[in-house]
C-alpha cells in the first residue's frame, strides 16, 4: 500500500518477487492497476487518500475475528509487548465522543515572529496521558533542573520519572488502550470501507483473511509504503495506523514482519539520520527551538530525555554531539556551547520557507541536489523565487530552476517579464556520485561505502567541496566578530582537509577536497582526546565531555581508522538466515531488525523454531565486568542478528526501582526506545494530530466525509492561506470533480534533472501523459493520444491522454467518482520537455512533518 513498488523500488522489488516464488502471498492495495499489481496475487482498487479507512476496517476486522481472538500468541504479545493493558487519563475523549475529534483541541495563533508555520488548529495532549500511580521524584522543577545538571546528568535523569502507569491485563478495564481503540473503530466495518474506499467488499475481506492466515507464531506479514502514503495531510497518521495493526498481529521484531518504509534514493535516509532537515539534529534529536523550554542545556534535557527508556541517555548524546560541533571549546563551565547552537523559530520546511519567500522574508538560496522550479505549487513556487536577491543553483545540469527568470511558463507567455525579475542567480556545476568518496544510507539503514570511480569534468565539484569550502570562509568572515551570536561559528570545529603525513583517512581527490573518511570519523565519534581513537559504540558515549560524536546512531560504524564497516561487502554463508551482518553496517549497532528481542516470548525462547531470530541462552559464559572486575552472571541474548536489548539482562529481571534507561525496563519489554518499552497501540505523545489515527478526507475532496462530522484533519497545514498564489477548491467543488494523484516512472527519476538529458531514457518515455479511465474517456470525448487540459484552482497544464482500464471509476456513498494519474518528471529543460504537473498541487501538508498533500488533490480534465 501506498507504493508502486515493482516500477519505483525495482532493485528492492527483487526480494518481495523471490519470496514469492517461495510460496508468499503478494497483495496490492492502490488506485491504479500498475506493474506491481499485474505481479500480485490479489490487486485491491483504493480511492486515493482514504487508506486509513481501508487499514481501520482491517483493525477491527482483526480484534473481532475468532482467529485473532482464540489464538493464545496474539493475546500473549499485545498484553506483554504493546500498550493495549495501559489505562488512559480519565479526561480523554475520543472522535467517538467529540464528532470526529479528539480531547484537547483549541484555535491557533501564530508566533508573531514566525508566520509561517501554516497551522490550521492546534491539540493540548494533556489528556491523552497514561493514567498514573503517585509520582517518584519528579518532574523536575527549575530548581532541581539548575541543581542537578552538572555532568554526569543522571540525577537529573533520574528526577524526571514519572510514577507507573496503571495497567489492566485482562484488557477489560473501558479506559484501557485496547477498549479504546477498539471502541475507535467500530464503525470501520467492511461496508464502511466500501463506501469509503471503493474497495470491493470481498476483496477487502481477502486481503484481512490473507493477514490472519499469515500472521502468528510461524508466519509474519510485512508492509511496504512510500511517498503515497506520506503525501498526506495525514500521511504520518496512516503508517502509524499501518504500526498499530502490526503490532495486533505480532509483526514487529520479528523477521519477515514490519513496516517498510521504501526511501526513494541515497539522500532520503541519510537526509533524516544526518539530517539537513530543519526540525532535527543527529540522530533524530529534537532541534534546539524557541517554541519549546530549551532556553539552556539543561532545559532541553528536562524537555527532551526520557527516563525510562534508551533515551535516557540522551545526556550522552547531546553533549558528544555539542563536542563534535565546538570541540574543546565546548565546556562543562559553558554547557558544552549549548547556547552557541542556533535555534528554531518555528516550521522551517520545504513549503514553508517557500511560502515566507513568497511573502519576501527571505532574501537568498543554496540550490543544492534540488528542483523546486518544478515543485509544489510550481507557479507560487516560481513567484517565490522571483522575491530572492540571489539564488545558488548546484546541480548536474541547468535545471529549471537554474533557468526559471528566462525561461519559465509565465516569463514565456508573457506574464513576466524578465527584466522585472530582481534575483541574481549563480550555477555551480556539480559531479556525479562516481566521482567521489562517500556512503550511501538505503531502506533497511544500510550504510554502504562508495569509492571515487573518475574524475569529474571542467568546473564540477562535490557537494562536500563546496560546503567544506564554504563554512572555511564562513569562519574567516566571522573570526574578529566580538557579537554573541557568532561565537558558534568561532567555535566551530572543522577539520576535514586531508593530511598528508596521515593517510590513514585518504587523500584528497580534487583541489580543496575534503577527506571522506575524516568525515565519517566524525560521525561516528572518538575519544577527544585522542581523534585515532575511535568508538566502537554508542555505548561508549559520555555526557562529561571525553567523547565526540555527530550522530549517535551511527556510532560503531567506523570503529578505528583501518575499520571501515560501511565497505564490508562478505554476504552470509549458505544456510544462515539471511542477517547479512557483514555487509555493509546498518544502524543502530549493526542491527537488521530493530526491536527484535520481540521475536523471542517472555521467557526468552522463539515464539517458534521457524521464525527464531534472536533468543536468551541462559548458559552463555559473560566476562568479567571490564570496568568493575566483577563477575557477570551467566545468560546472553544471542541469535543470527544484533540483539536489540542490553545484553545480559535476563528475560525474567525487573526493572531497578531508582534504574534510568534500560535499568528502568523489565527483561520482557522489547521496545527500549519507548517510554513504557512498550509497542504504542495508543499515542500518548509526540504526535499533534491525535492519539489514534482516524479517516480524515484530503484537504481537497469531491465527497463529504461519511464516517465524521470533521471533514479533514482539524490540525493540518495550510501555507499562504488566502493569497492568490495558494487557491483552494471547496468540497465537492463541481469545476474539478476529479481525484487525481502523482506518481513516478521507472524511466525517469524525480524532476527529470538526471534523465531528461539522457536520450535512451528519452526514447523509452519521450513526453508527459495522464492516465485517463475508459469511462471518464468515454464521457469526455477523449481517444488515445489526443491532447487534454488538466486544471486545478492553482493552473493548468497540457498531457497526452493514456485510455486505460488500469485507472478507472468507483462509486463513493453511491457518488461516481474518477480517478486520473500523472508522473510528474517533465519541465521545460533537458531532451524530453513537458508541462509542470506540480503546477496543480496546493501548499497543504501533514502537521507533524510538513510534507505536502500530492497524493490526492482534485483536478478538472479536458480535451484540449
């Protein structure tokens, strides 16, 4: 669901093809009839957008099927390894009391400082908190926070255990997650999602049947997603409501199970766990912002570390990575140079920043890797663009975005004039990934090692060159500065130019080149006081400032300067399941599942022999403690994959009354990295649109919600509300009384910069096209191959008509409703050109991650 994945993730596509041919069951959930579908055994047509009523009704499919409730396994998981047994505040209400929403919603005003953030509403979560027993120590009050911050911070740490949640293990208490999520989705029923969806009623029971059958002590199920789900006004919502059935069918931890998220390219992953994404820093840190109570070090820790889990050592983190950031600069004295760190003002994502530059509050750009000229809302896009000073453009090609002022649909036809536009706009010429040192960050958070193939031609430079070279200039500019706020750029560490009496971290390839592997030191951490002392994990870190370390979770990966674990490339002999331990180094700790202690039951024995994967051996023989000499008594976790567990602790040991981190957790709570250990059916925290998913219609729909009051989340994001550059059509707006969803083609990649200019790739998809249902066709006067308009309330662009049964009509509460499809790889620059289809997209998206709705929008469609 909510992939493609035959046509997008072909080399990944492999794995689901061979496990086929092994007997497994492959089912396909999506609008259109694709590659993917003809390969599957059972294609199930979806109206884009409402797959949580789709994934909703297979909850409650599940929790009431005799399978699901006879079979002791799913019982003993849920109870033990999830928050269903977990009892709620007794101040929540759910969608079921409140019309459609959830306890705690109130109006939202912007920061006045910040006016971008798009928010359309905003939820207090206080009353979706676990129920608790009295309280331990904590919260930390300022007093304590100032008191007990010093390093080491476990007293600090410590303070802010909250008191146990209540817990009702026979699931039968009505506050408990489990009634309540049930109660939840009670009106998820399969006619409902028939209604809903246009998901045929005996498919969708299929595909639920299919999911019991092969879910349980001997088989697992898996899901694989991507940016169909994602692009969202709810995207977020929908795989953690995929998570939520998983978890009822014990198919997290364990192997063949899970959800997959399928990242698109190299930059994806590695974008998110080093992230040049605004809200986070290493290793999925919150950023440091002025919204939340992190004003100093220790604000942010009191806000950010989660006592009870593997979090509580984010002291440990942040301050290897303040280290990594200031090197010795950074202080006990002066809280590692925490106040030296920038700090956010508020959403500062893709739309977001567009939409402030539209408005003229951003004055220049660094284009790097990136078309936006194409992008969403393409013309406001444009627009924004035209409000710059300057503009840096680093890529392969001169991109549309490179040439938007000459060039650009509305500079053609008259609209613009060139002359008028005030932006000065700088190319840098870039070299391909061949043409240097670096690592790749794939699906399964693989790190794998690539090495520099050929030179680059003329002026091109590396990515790496040109901010390597950048921030060295930065430090110049601001070397004399006596102001405050540049002190971090004074302090800044930057040391990765290569050494020529040490060429352990290589040499360089171009003039002004980094040392790759200078970087990768970086990112994995060392003992400050000796950078050739690399560590071997993130259990090495410390929070007193004897450690460097970029991004924690990659901490292990480059465990001494002759041991590069990303380069490794020895498969698994004949006969071992298939952990691949040796190839390439995936994070955490090399680990292939995460939380895979969950494939083992509470006593620490596989849930079966055919799915075993990691289990206790109570006879292993432990060294000595090699801090304390002390002897470790005996028992290990062991199996095919990195136990993601403490080691040593037993199945059957409790948790330590004053214990923080994982001496917080008993032997038999497999989900260290939550608060509880628990898998979270309910949500308590850390999403802003609710502790349940719940079917909510796109932001732009040609029906009315049939399953709430509320039509579309109450939360969700709209950028530039109410200028003309962002129109929006109201429900069932008859002038675009279409569905229609973007998508990408095998031929062609993103934007079309990288295969647009290549003329086999040309040939093989030469122009753009919408993929028109025979029926709409039929209704429109449309034959194959003519040329139609395709509007939106943003624009309208012009496509060759694709006449297929692969994409069609569905009825919708008795509505006949049309779905049309369009990639969006085409611009004006390059062998191929074609119109802008991201022209028609609107800047609305997703509350938790800001990502855009592009999946499910409405559009009109005519012969042209």
């Amino acid at each position: 669901m909510g992939s493609n994945m035959a046509e997008c993730h072909p080399v990944a596509f492999r794995w689901p093809m061979k496990a086929k041919l092994n007997g497994a069951k492959l089912i396909h959930v999506d609008p259109r009839f694709t590659r993917t579908s003809a390969v599957a055994d059972l294609h199930v047509p979806i109206r884009a957008g409402s797959d949580i009523a789709f994934l909703g009704g297979l909850i409650n499919y599940v929790i009431h099927s005799p399978r699901w409730n006879t079979d002791p396994f799913f019982k003993e998981f849920v109870v033990n390894y999830t928050n269903a047994a977990t009892i709620i505040n007794d101040d929540f209400k759910d969608t079921e009391d409140l019309e459609g929403v959830f306890s705690g919603l109130k109006g939202f005003k912007e920061p006045d400082f910040w006016p971008e953030n798009g928010n359309l509403g905003a939820y207090d979560n206080a009353s979706w908190a676990y129920k608790r027993g009295p309280k331990g120590p904590g919260p930390a009050t300022k007093d304590l926070i100032a008191k007990r911050a010093g390093p080491p911070f476990d007293d600090l740490v410590r303070s802010l255990k909250p008191g146990p949640a209540e817990r009702d293990a026979t699931l039968q208490n009505p506050r408990c997650a489990f009634q309540i999520l049930k109660r939840h989705f009670s009106r998820y029923t399969p006619e409902m999602v028939e209604q809903v969806c246009g998901s045929p009623k005996e498919k969708f029971i299929k595909v639920a049947e299919a999911l019991l059958e092969n879910s349980g002590r001997d088989r697992t199920s898996a899901f694989a997603y991507a940016v169909a789900w994602t692009q969202h006004t709810y995207g977020v919502q929908m795989i953690g409501c995929c998570a939520l059935l998983q978890l009822l069918l014990g198919n997290i931890g364990r192997p063949g199970a899970g959800v997959m998220a399928l990242r698109g390219h190299a930059a994806i992953q590695g974008s998110t766990d080093v992230p040049t994404l605004y809200h986070s820093i290493h290793g999925y840190l919150n950023a440091p912002s002025a919204l939340r109570p992190h004003e100093t070090l220790r604000d942010y820790m009191a806000a950010e570390t989660a006592p009870t889990s593997y979090y509580g050592n984010t002291p440990k983190f942040l301050v290897s990575y303040l280290k990594s950031m200031y090197g010795a600069a950074a202080t006990a004295e002066n809280d590692f140079g925490y106040d030296w760190h920038p700090k956010i003002l508020g959403d500062h994502s893709h739309i977001a920043m567009f939409s402030a530059m539209a408005n003229g509050r951003v004055k220049g750009m660094c284009c790097v890797g990136q078309n936006p000229a194409t992008s969403l809302n393409g013309q406001a896009t444009r627009r924004a663009l035209r409000q710059l000073d300057w503009l840096v453009v680093k890529d392969n090609w001169l991109t549309e975005t490179a040439t938007h002022w000459y060039l650009a649909p509305e500079v053609k036809n008259g609209e613009v004039k060139s002359a008028d536009i005030k932006t000065e706009v700088f190319f840098f010429p870039s070299t391909q990934i061949a043409e240097y040192d670096g690592s790749y960050t794939n699906t399964q958070r693989m790190l794998q090692w690539h090495s520099f193939a050929t030179k680059a031609p003329g002026d091109c430079r590396t990515d790496s060159w040109f901010y390597h070279n950048l921030a060295k200039r930065l430090r110049k500019a601001y070397a004399n500065s006596t102001l405050p706020r540049d002190q971090g750029w004074k302090n800044l560490t930057w040391d990765f130019d290569p050494d020529p009496a040490d060429p352990a971290y290589g040499t360089a390839l171009y003039p002004g080149e980094i040392s790759a592997l200078k970087v990768l030191r970086e990112i994995n951490g060392y003992q400050t006081a000796d950078p050739k002392q690399h560590l071997k994990g993130f259990g090495d870190l410390k929070d007193d400032g004897s450690t460097t370390c970029a991004s924690w979770i990659y901490c292990g990966c480059y465990p001494a300067p002759d041991q590069n674990m990303t380069a490794r490339r020895e498969p698994d002999p004949p006969g071992v399941p298939g952990a691949h331990l040796k190839w390439g180094w995936a994070w955490p700790a090399n680990r292939r599942v995460m939380y895979n202690r969950a494939s083992a039951d509470l006593k620490g024995n596989p849930w079966s022999e055919r799915k075993r994967w990691v289990w206790w051996d109570p006879n292993f023989v432990n060294p000595p403690d090699p801090k304390t000499g002390k002897p470790v008594p005996h028992g290990k976790w062991v199996g095919y994959d990195t136990p993601d567990f403490a080691a040593t602790k037993a199945p059957d040991a409790q948790p330590k009354p004053d214990g923080i981190g994982l001496d917080a957790l008993s032997g038999a709570q497999p989900f260290i990295m939550r608060a509880d250990g628990r898998g979270w059916l309910f949500v308590p925290a850390g999403l802003v649109d609710g502790p349940l998913p719940t079917h909510y219609e796109p932001h732009e729909s040609p029906v009315q919600n049939l399953l709430y009051k509320q039509q579309s989340s109450p939360v969700h994001k709209v950028w530039s509300l109410g200028k003309p550059w962002n129109p929006i059509a109201v429900v069932g707006d008859p002038k675009f009384p279409y569905v229609i969803s973007t998508y990408r083609l095998t031929e062609h990649y993103l934007a079309g910069a990288m295969s647009r200019w290549l003329p086999w790739l040309a040939e093989l998809m030469p122009e753009l096209f919408i993929e028109i249902g025979k029926g709409l066709a039929q209704e429109k006067g449309i034959k194959n191959l003519d040329w139609v308009v395709v509007s939106s309330p943003r624009g309208h662009i012009r496509a060759k008509a694709l006449v297929t049964d692969r994409i069609g009509v569905m009825k919708i509460a008795g509505k006949t409703i049309h779905h049309v499809g369009m990639p969006w790889h085409w611009g004006w620059m390059g062998l191929s050109t074609g119109d802008v289809v991201n022209d028609l997209t609107a800047w609305v998206g997703d509350p938790n991650v800001s990502i855009h709705e592009g999946k499910a929008f409405v559009c009109n469609v005519e012969r042209a």
